[in-house]
C-alpha cells in the first residue's frame, strides 16, 4: 500500500499528521502498538501475616495546593518582569514539561486594549510569543483594520496574553484544573497592564474569565472581568474555518474601536 503513494500524498499525510499535532519523531521507528507482546500476567497478591498484623499506618503527604502557591507568587509580583519570573519558575503545572517555551506576552503593555486567548500553539511555542501562527496573523489585520497594531507603543498598540502560557500536548483543550492554577496569574497581570479594555479571544477564555462558555451567544455582548469592560469574540482560529463569521467579528471590532473613542 505504502509503495502506492506518489510524493503528493505522502505529503499530504505529513501535513494531516502535523495538523493532529504529531509534530515531533519520539522514536527512531514506528511502533506497532497492536503487535506487541502481551505483558506478563500480574502476580497474585500475596498476604503478609506481618502486615495484615501491625501495618503502620501511611499518612498521605499533604497534597500541595497549587492554586494557592500560584496565588502567593502573584501577589508578591509588583512588575511584569516579576511577574514574568515567577511564572516561568513555577514547578506546579505540568503542561510546563511538555513545552519548548513559556510565552508570556507580545506588543506593549502601555496598549489601551489587553487580548486574552487560549494557549499556545505549536508556532507560539517554538517562538516563545503568543499568536503568531496562522490565527495570529488574522488576529494581526483584524486589528490593524481598526488602527492598533502590536508592533506599536501607546494608545494605538495592542497587548497579548493567553490563559495558559505553555502549550497543552497536541493542542488538546486546557483542562479546568490548568485554567484554575494559572488564574492568579492572569489576574495579576491583568492589573499590572492595566488595560482600558479586554478582549477575550473564543470559548476557554470566556471560560476562564467569565466562568462562562458559549461564545455564539457571548460574542458582542459587553461583560465586565476585575472590574474592566471585556468582549468576548471568536477566536481567529475558528474564523479561519468559518470565514462567513467574519462579518460578527468586524461588527465585534467596531464596538471595541467606537468604545475606545
Ligand atoms: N491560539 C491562542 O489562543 N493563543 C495563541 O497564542 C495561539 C493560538
């Protein structure tokens, strides 16, 4: 079968594999997970009399909480570069292993508007920087068309975050416990930009900010997160795919443009 394909295809099933995010050779050869041997037949338990007669009792370690070891180190950040430190040395979230690179941010935190999205790709995990995959170039004109531009310092830039600043295994959706444990982070760095205006880019960030999913229904609808005016849009990765949702997000972009007058 395989001496069947022409170079086309084999390209093409190279890129199917890249788009599933198999993106990386673990191994020398492909394994044959259904030719393996079968795993040796577990032993039977076996009764130890002295156990069954005097087991000490196990005291399970306390289990560490995350969530208020993220919340500890966040306050204590006074500054984005702080702020930056601390995330990148904290040991609690897994995602971390699988990771190339921590991304933090892009464009400049003296923007008026803060873009919150989900988590890095496979492109913003080679960069180290957020959007900058194919979604992030729409992410880029759809702004540009509005007249703010990450490249630019001031009222006229924009600045870039994610919910999670690793990128999950295969670009599976983050996980609620994940999204929990880096909040305290975002919070703080939400108050440490200080934006006039978040934009919260598709359902996981809705869902992590607003406790809410359902972006069909959200988008367009001005909400408030800590405080600040927040509006939720469709993510550039799912206008890439449906490109007739096009139209909402530019009524989306004029509501933030006529705000920010
Ligand atoms: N999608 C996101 O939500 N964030 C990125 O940084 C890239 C793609």
């Amino acid at each position: 079968m395989a001496d069947d394909l022409t170079y086309e295809d084999t390209l093409a099933a190279l890129a199917w594999q890249v788009e599933l995010g198999a993106d990386e050779a673990v191994l020398d050869h492909p394994v044959d997970r259904f030719d393996l041997p079968a795993p040796p037949p577990k032993p039977a338990p076996t009764v130890s009399p002295q156990v069954t007669k005097a087991a000490p009792v196990q005291h399970a370690a306390p289990e560490l909480d995350a969530v208020a070891v993220a919340r500890q180190l966040a306050e204590g950040a006074n500054s984005l570069e702080t702020l930056h430190a601390a995330m990148e040395g904290f040991e609690h979230c897994d995602l971390k292993r699988g990771a190339r690179n921590f991304v933090f941010s892009d464009g400049h935190a003296s923007a008026r508007i803060m873009i919150v999205g989900e988590a890095p790709g496979r492109d913003e995990d080679l960069q180290g920087k957020p959007f900058v995959g194919r979604a992030g170039q729409l992410l880029d004109k759809m702004f540009v068309a509005i007249g703010l531009d990450r490249n630019v310092e001031g009222p006229d830039g924009l600045y870039i975050t994610n919910m999670l600043p690793w990128r999950p295994p295969q670009n599976r959706d983050p996980k609620p416990a994940e999204i929990a444990m880096m909040r305290p982070f975002l919070d703080r760095h939400i108050a440490l930009a200080d934006p006039d205006i978040l934009v919260l880019m598709g359902n996981h960030a809705c869902a992590g900010l607003l406790g809410r999913r359902g972006i069909t229904r959200m988008r367009g609808n001005w909400e408030e997160v800590l405080g600040r005016p927040a509006m939720p849009m469709f993510h550039p990765a799912y206008l890439l795919r449906n490109p007739v949702a096009k139209r909402e997000a530019w009524s989306d972009l004029l509501s933030i443009k006529a705000r920010l007058q």
